[in-house]
C-alpha cells in the first residue's frame, strides 16, 4: 500500500527520489507525487497517474534542484485517485509537506474541529487532515515539529507510514510508524527515508526499520534520534545490515518482473532449503523451529492465518501437515479471523503466513492470537519486516525481493519452508517412517529441477495462451493437494488479465458450476498422477459430454488424460505431496502469457498492491 520515498543529505535529492518511487510502484500506481526543498522554498509536483506520469509533469513545471526531498505513490484508500488527492499534501500555512502511508480511522471528526477552527482543505483524503492536525498542534502548543507530530498522532486512530518536513526547518526530516513499514537509511552525512529498502540499496546497507508506535527526527549533523509516539521514550535504535543487492531489484533481461520472479524459482526454492535440508544425511533443519519444536508436537492443533496466495500455501499445508504429522489444522482468511471471536487456547500454534511480513489482516490475527496465549509462528520473505518481530518465532523463505504484484515465488517457497516443517515436526513426533522420510528429502531436493523442467514449456503454453485469450470465464479444478493450487490458479488469471475464473475441488463441479460448461467455457483441470488419478478422470468425462474445453496439466508420459484433453500441459512425476511445487508452474505462465497477448499490465495490475497495510 502506498510508497514512500525521502531523503536528505549531500546530493541532489530528486534523482533517488524518483529512482525510488520507480522501484517503489508495485506498492501503489494510480498517483504519485514529490516535493523538494530549493533552498528558498518548496517545489512540489503531483498527478494522477504513474510515476512515468509525475516525471513527464515535474520536467514540464518545477525546478528540481534540493538537497531535501519526499515523494509517493498512491494505492488509494481515502479520495479517488486525481491530481488533488495525489500526495505530498500541504498545511494550510504551506508550511509543512507530508506524505502517507495508511488510513486515519477518525479523521473526519478531526477534520470538522479543523473546519471549525478554520482550516480549508482541498482534497478528499485522511492525509491533509493529519497534516493540518500537526500544524494545529504546532501553533496551539508552540512545540518544534517533532513533538508537534507526538502529540497529534496520539490524537489518530487508525495505521501510518509518514514522513514530513518543515520548510522553516530544511535540515530536519520527521518520520513515524504505526502498522506500515517504515526504514531508514544510514548514510554518511545523508539519509533515506522509504517503505523498504530498495530505493537506498545502492548508497548504503545499513539501516534502522521503526517499529510500531516509534517516531524518529532525522537531522543533518546528527544522530536519528528515535522515540516512543506514547510515553516519549528514547530508543536505541537497532542498525540492522541489509542483505539486499541491485541486482535482485532489476529484471535482469526479462519483459516483466513477473516472468523474471516465475524463471527464478528452481533457484530461490533452492535457496529456501539451503543449509536446512541435507537429503543424503537424512537431516531437515530450521532454527527458528528447533528450539520450538515441543509447542507443535504437543499442540491440540495448528491454526494457518493468511491472505491470498498466502493463504492458498496455507492450504497446502493442511493437508502435508495433517498426512505428514496428524495434528488437526485448520486454514483461515487473517482478514475474518479475529472478527469471529475465534476460539484460540495456550495449546494451539498459531502459523501466520505473509510475503511481505506486514498485512495488516494477518498482523491483526497475530495479536489476537497473542493475546489468547497461543504459540505464533511466522513464515515470511522479508527481513526484519512487522511479522518477523510480532510472533515469537519462525521461518523466512528466503526468495528474494518480489515486485510482480502477483505471487509466483512466493508461493513456491512459502509451501518449501511449510513442508520442511512439517517434515521436521513428523519426524521429531514419529508419525513418519525412515523409509518415508528419507523419500520425501530425497523429492523435495529434486524439487529445483522438476521445475526447471516444467518451465521448459514455456513456448508450449504460449500457444494454449493464445487460443484461449479472448475467454471470458475459466474453471479450474483439481482435487486432495492440487486443489490449493486451481485456486491459485485462477487467482493469477483473475490478478494479471481480469479475466473471470474460480478455482473448485473437481468433486464439487456437479454440486453447481457444471451448469457453466459449455463450448463456451475452458476448463483447467489439475490431473496428475495421484490417489485421484481416475476420480479426476471421470470428472473430465463430464466436461467433455457438456462440451466443455479441457486444459489438463499432466504428468509427462500420460496417455489416459491426453487422449480426453483438448490441450495438454506436462510436468515431470513428482509425489503427489509435493506435487503443488510443481503443477502450480504451468498456471503461473498461463496467466502471464495471456496477460501479456491481452496488454495489461502484468506487474501493476489495476486496483491492486503487492504489500496491503491497510483493512
């Protein structure tokens, strides 16, 4: 939700900012905007639209000279996506800019106080509220900027990323978090300001990520100096080192970062079980589970809160832990679970799963779950992100950055790290024999090339991609683990194309969607070699005495299924538990390919974010 880019120091402060709002606009794309400070005042600049957009417009009217500098762009949540809304937003006095990340819940009470002491506001967003709320308490209590911010954002309710600055005060930037991602920057003699780290990788590796209810004033000359928002405490910032390079930030050759991020999953699974999973000396390891272990063998059952492809992981994981380790689990949308009043006990584990590490939904779910006395265990990609410092333990899936808004690696790796556990905990519980385990280490190594394999494909799926384009609905089917993965399926495709599909257990298509199928209606139908094998089949004679279109992913080698298909997508033999690694490739590139034959947008679908910090 929202980028937010800003920086101060000794170099011309527009080039990174806008260089960073670049990298920064898989998090928001319908506006963007940037102020600079000139040396006499401030230069600001905004539009509906892209960052391509902002740039067009900032060369045709304003200077950009400055050493100081914010910019954003926009997923909107408070005033449609135009001009005026756009961020950064102006104090009445145009003496404060502000950019924001979240949503200020009681902002309109706040603004009618404002109206009545008043203040004019020209946009339709929570943001100019907040701003003029601080310039308010500025004047009311003759207090500098940063305890100006203290004071009214105890005043807010609701989730914030901001960064603001005076322009009064030109060598001061101040920042604050509350449910958004917020880092900083360490440079020498300068500083940045952003919702990760990848508009500043290439000036500095060292950086401080605020946690919730912290504030910091960045000054030139001196330390950032970081306090509570409530009880005004000093904090000892930690300067955490960054793992992240350039290179994992660009496409490296590809057309879109979605296709780049698909092709780099043999690579990134690899690297989620490097130094964990040891195959030939029959060793699986996680050090975030090891000293834990005991919670989950002696659990009453395990409780996966997650969102979107997410989720669908988590309901991967259903059924490996539920084979594998016979612990009850049950999968939840994080943005439900705590509006239930859920029944959460001391004996339960809780396992949040998120790409990001801040949803905001799964957040929530977290601390509910907290507060109830369960064990939480995190899964996530991104270091020292909310989730990782919220549950009490947990795993990263090591995948890299991920920019395509659509989850491809993320999934892949998610459901790696969520059998390596569940392949430890059985292990550790003796509910798996040797032989077994040793089997699944042995498949799961060979997982990285399996893969590979399947992405040999490519130019196979294209021309399916090409035929079926035009479709107005799909239907996705699959059964036992692949079921997950013809939700995700369609997921993608609904993502990427805006085409409309849903994802069903095949068993379900007679109790409703088989009144869709016609000549009409591509179905894709998940029929590896499984328990399943012919109950999918026959589901596939149905299709076919309806007139329905099949596109089948198979196993390579299959004859039953590719005599009945109308067009076939094969994969290497795999078993079927780790089956979803491998059959959710194909559908990855089928989405991606008809994206593309249709001109969307593939990495910045509309309407969409990659990161959703907000409810």
């Amino acid at each position: 939700m929202c980028g937010i880019v800003g920086y101060i120091g000794k170099r011309e402060a527009y080039p990174i900012i806008m260089n960073g709002l670049k990298r920064l606009e898989y998090r928001g794309y319908d506006s963007a905007g940037i102020a600079l400070y000139d040396g006499t005042g401030i230069q600001l600049a905004k539009t509906k639209g892209k960052v391509s957009d902002l740039e067009a417009r900032v060369e045709a009217e304003i200077k950009t000279d400055g050493k100081l500098g914010i910019g954003h762009t926009r997923w909107a949540t408070h005033g449609v996506p135009n001009d005026i809304n756009s961020h950064p937003h102006y104090s009445n006095s145009g003496n404060l800019v502000i950019i924001h990340n979240g949503i200020i819940e009681n902002y309109a009470s706040i603004k009618k106080e404002l109206e009545n002491r008043g203040y004019k506001f020209k946009s339709d967003t929570d943001t100019e509220v907040l701003v003029n709320l601080i310039e308010e308490v500025q004047k009311v209590e003759n207090v500098k900027l940063g305890k100006a911010v203290q004071i009214a954002l105890n005043q807010v309710v609701g989730a914030y990323a901001i960064a603001l600055f005076d322009r009064n005060k030109p060598d001061e930037i101040v920042v604050a978090k509350l449910g958004s991602p917020l880092a900083i920057g360490i440079g020498e003699d300068e500083f940045f300001v952003a919702s990760d780290a990848s508009p500043f990788i290439e000036f500095t590796n060292n950086a401080i990520y605020l946690e919730d209810e912290e504030m910091a004033i960045i000054r030139l000359g001196r330390e950032v100096k970081v306090r509570k928002i409530k009880g005004d405490m000093l904090v000892d910032p930690y300067i955490q080192e960054l793992q992240l390079n350039l290179e994992q930030i660009e496409k490296g050759g590809y057309d879109h970062f979605m296709l780049k991020e698909i092709f780099e999953q043999p690579s990134v699974i690899k690297d989620t079980y490097r130094g964990r999973l040891l195959a030939d000396q029959g060793i699986v390891k996680l050090g975030g589970l090891e000293d834990h272990i005991g919670k989950f063998i002696n659990a009453n059952r395990i409780i996966i809160v997650a969102c979107g492809t997410s989720w669908h992981a988590g309901l991967v994981a259903e059924y490996i832990f539920e084979d594998l380790t016979r612990i009850p689990v049950e999968v939840e949308y994080a943005s439900e679970f705590r509006y239930r009043n859920p029944i959460i006990s001391e004996k339960d584990v809780v396992i949040a799963i998120s790409q990001s590490g801040e949803t905001a939904d799964t957040l929530a779910a977290i601390k509910l779950a907290k507060q109830h006395g369960a064990f939480v265990y995190g899964v996530c990609n991104v270091v020292g992100s909310t989730i990782s410092r919220e549950t009490h333990s947990g795993t990263y899936t090591h995948a890299g950055p991920e920019i395509g808004v659509a989850s491809t690696k993320a999934f892949t790796t998610q459901v790696t790290v969520l059998t390596m556990m569940a392949l430890r905990i059985a292990k550790e519980k003796g509910t798996i024999s040797q032989r077994d385990f040793m089997l699944h280490l042995r498949e799961l190594e060979q997982i990285p090339a399996h893969v590979e394999e399947a992405l040999k494909s490519d130019d196979k799926i294209m021309e399916i991609a090409e035929v079926f384009k035009n479709a107005k609905n799909f239907l996705y089917l699959g059964r036992g683990y692949n079921f997950p993965v013809a939700l995700e399926g369609a997921l993608k495709l609904k993502e990427i194309s805006y085409i409309h599909a849903e994802g069903y257990p095949a068993a379900e298509m007679k109790h409703g969607p088989i009144a869709l199928i016609d000549e009409q209606m591509p179905v894709v139908v998940i029929a590896v070699n499984s328990n399943h094998y012919e109950k999918v089949v026959s589901n596939i004679e149905e299709i076919r005495a309806r007139q329905g279109v099949i596109i089948a992913v198979v196993t390579e080698g299959d004859t039953t299924v590719k005599q009945l298909a109308d067009y076939i997508m094969e994969v290497p033999k795999t078993p079927e538990t780790l089956s979803p690694l491998v059959t959710t490739i194909p559908l990855q590139l089928l989405s991606y390919h008809i994206a593309v034959m249709l001109g969307r947008n593939v990495d910045q679908p509309r309407n969409l974010a990659k990161s959703v910090t907000v409810e």
